[in-house]
C-alpha cells in the first residue's frame, strides 16, 4: 500500500496530527499484511473453496478492500467512482442492506474475477484511501471511526485467510505447507508443563469494553457481573490430555456429552480432533507447516464446543464462563502466541507463574460455557454496520483470548469471538475451571 501518504499540517493541534498519523500507519500495515499473507499462495490457491464455512483467499482479500470502498469511501470521498459495478454482489458478506450477494457456499464458483483482478481492486482502492486521508484536513469522528473498524475487519479476515488455507491444505493429497516450520526451543523444566489452578475470590466485577480504545460494539455496555469463588486452570488443555480423553473411549461414550454433541459425534463420525490422522500407530496432524507429529505439549485446538464441554465432564471439571475468564485476564499482560511470532500453530505453555494464567492471549481460542447474547442495555449501531455483530446472538458460544494465527495487535481481555457449538475449523481449544 505504498500509495497511501502520510501528511499532517503544521496548524493542527499535534495530538490531533499523531492520532491520524496512527491511524493511517495502522490502515497500511493492515491492508499490507494482508497482501503478505497471501504472497505464498497460487492463484490457484487462491481461488477454492473447501468448505461452506471456509472462503477463497481472493475473496477475503476482495472482500475487505469491498467494505471500505461500501463504507468509507463511497460515502466520504467526493467524487469517488467504484473500481467495478459487479464487485458489490461478488464481495458483499452478510449485509442485508447493501442489497443482493453471492451465495456464501458458492464462493468457490467464483472463477471470475481473476486474482490479479482482485490485486488492481486492492491497489484502486488503497490509492482512493491515501486520497481521503491526505485530503480531508482532520478526519471526522464518523471517517475515524469507520476507518478504525475497517482495521480491525481486515485483521479478522487475516485470521479467517490462514485458517481457511489450513482447512484447504488439509484436503490436498499432497499435504502441502503454507510456511516452513520454524525452530522450537524445548523447555527444560517439565514443571513448566504441569497444570496448576488458580483460585479467585467471588464478588461484583466489571466486565465488557472500558471506552478507552477500540472495541466492538457486543463488548459493551461495560456492566457489573457477579462472579462466585472459583479456579481456573493456568494453561490449556494439551494435546497429550486429549490423547488421554481419547484412549479412555470418551468418543465412543454417550455419557461424556449432551446430546447435540453425542449427535455430532454420530453424525460426523468425530474420534479426534479435526486435522488429526494416525498412521502406523502414531498420530500427525495437519498444520500450515505441513503435517506434523502431535506435539504432546502444545494446546490441543481444532475441537468444537461439544468436544470442550465433553472433555471438562470427562475430567470433572467444567469451562470457565466469559466472565471467569475476564476477571482471571485481569492483570495478564495482552501478549502471547499470535501471528506475529510466525509459529502458525499453538505451541507449549511457557515458564509457570503462581500469579496468574498462562497462554491466556495467544495459541488457540478458549470455549467458554457462554451463551453468545447481547450485555444488558445493549444496542447495535445504526445502519448498516450495525449488522456486524448483533444479529448473530443466537445459537452461539463464546470464545476468550486470542490464537496463534490473530494479527498482532487484535486481542484485548473484553474480546468476544464467537462460533457455534459444531464448528471447529479455526483453531479453538479450551482451558479448565472449578468451583471454589
């Protein structure tokens, strides 16, 4: 995105200057970024569609260039002209009130337009956005703020692209890998690996967004919550638990699971978690470093809620709830396992704490017993953004943390992801809490 500029007049107030400055070198590292994590795909992987839940790469990269050209800039830049009347049907997600779109489980079909078509779209699109924001003097709270949630769409889609390239990847003989592994030290301590619990006290907390930076609108109303005494375990669940759950028949017993997950389990033949394969006694597992040996140690992902709520029963134990997990988040530094440190896949908690958790911001989302539902008094944004998130309330778990493949930058302790119990393609795991 070298197109977009950096330009801050003299006569403004310099608090006024860096904070649009900020924000414009934010909007290029982002839409870089996603230009980079598409620069070791073909074009031809690029294009397929593996799953309904998955999307095309050259869709995701159409996709958030498309919701800036629908919000930003068709109704903020003078003049402006679209780079094409079709995109609009092509890259619409699910907004209803930007008029007709392309099937979600068709996006595959879309052998048109090109790749490099999508690329010109980008560049199009970058270069009407360094206009905008070199030209519009101080940028208006409604342009700022527009701008800011396009930032944080795009890193959602950055996370959603290394994702769907893994559910691709994982369908493809060959097993090819996205990226070389990179080097991984072993710890030397073994107590490194050993779960503790952490207790915290009961009382009245706040939880949801605190109005100082960026948060999306289903992580307010910031509200008191009460929270009862209770344990949270100071690491995730591992690969080598799970091999455990797995060797006892947990998959094979009824007793382990409600009965939508028993149902899943039947009807979707599930005896592991999903990129998971055995051969010759020993079990592999897909990664976008290719397919590796599971790593005992590193959190087990891939799992769907049902599987979570069925390996804490199994273990006596349950999942936390979202505001367990954001009262135990409380003093937990927002740093971790994310994309950033180029691992693309969970990695072994590191050195233990008395204090507090680890691996809360970083490796794999953590299920939460949750019911994904609106805080009270809440109330979403009007038009048509307003549809990002609240219309999804329904028939949903949340999600806490963060994973190994969030853009950096992405993760805060009131963050609401959100999936449904039988979904398990992106990298979800889960950590374990008790009753005081």
């Amino acid at each position: 995105m070298q197109s977009i500029t950096r330009q801050t007049g003299s006569h403004r107030e310099a608090s006024t200057a860096q904070r649009k400055t900020a924000l414009i070198d934010r909007l290029i590292t982002s839409r870089r970024m996603s230009a980079d994590l598409a620069r070791p795909l073909s074009d031809e992987d690029q294009m397929v569609q593996v799953m309904d839940d998955a999307s095309p790469t050259k869709w995701h990269l159409a996709h958030t260039t498309w919701f800036y050209e629908a919000f930003v800039l068709k109704p903020h830049l003078s003049g402006y002209e679209v780079f094409s009347d079709r995109f609009e049907y092509c890259f619409n997600s699910y907004y209803e009130s930007q008029g007709d779109r392309h099937p979600r489980a068709s996006r595959g079909f879309l052998t048109r337009p090109s790749a490099q078509e999508v690329r010109d779209y980008r560049a199009y699109v970058d270069e009407a956005l360094s206009r905008l924001v070199d030209t519009s003097g101080e940028i208006s709270p409604k342009v700022d703020a527009l701008i800011e949630l396009g930032i944080n769409h795009e890193q959602q889609h950055q996370e959603l692209l290394l994702t769907d390239i893994l559910a691709l990847f994982a369908a493809q003989p060959l097993r090819p890998s996205y990226a070389a592994a990179k080097p991984v030290a072993v710890a030397a301590d073994s107590d490194a690996r050993t779960t503790r619990f952490i207790s915290y006290p009961g009382g009245i907390h706040q939880v949801g967004a605190d109005g100082s930076s960026f948060s999306y609108d289903n992580e307010g109303p910031r509200h008191d919550v009460l929270v009862h005494p209770f344990k949270l375990a100071d690491a995730c669940v591992t690969n080598g638990e799970w091999l455990e759950f797995m060797a006892d028949g947990a998959y094979a017993d009824p007793l382990c699971w409600l009965s939508d997950g028993w149902a899943a389990v039947k009807s979707e033949g599930w005896s592991a978690p999903l990129y998971w394969e055995q051969a010759d006694g020993a079990w592999r597992q897909m990664t976008l470093n290719g397919l590796l040996p599971v790593d005992r140690n590193a959190p087990v992902s891939h799992i769907s809620y049902y599987e979570a709520e069925a390996f804490a029963r199994w273990a006596g134990k349950r999942l936390p709830t979202e505001f367990e997990w954001e009262v135990a988040a409380g003093d937990v530094p927002v740093q971790g396992n994310t994309a950033g440190s180029a691992m693309l896949r969970p990695m072994p908690a590191g050195e233990a704490s008395a204090m507090r958790p680890r691996q809360m911001f970083g490796d794999v989302w953590e299920w939460t017993a949750s019911a994904y539902l609106p805080y009270p008094g809440y109330a979403p944004p009007e038009g048509a953004v307003g549809e990002y998130n609240g219309k999804f309330m329904c028939s949903q778990h949340v999600l806490r943390g963060a994973s190994c493949a969030t853009a950096d930058g992405h993760s805060r302790r009131s963050y609401r992801n959100f999936f449904y119990p039988g979904q398990r393609w992106q990298f979800m795991g889960l950590r374990l809490a008790v009753d005081a």
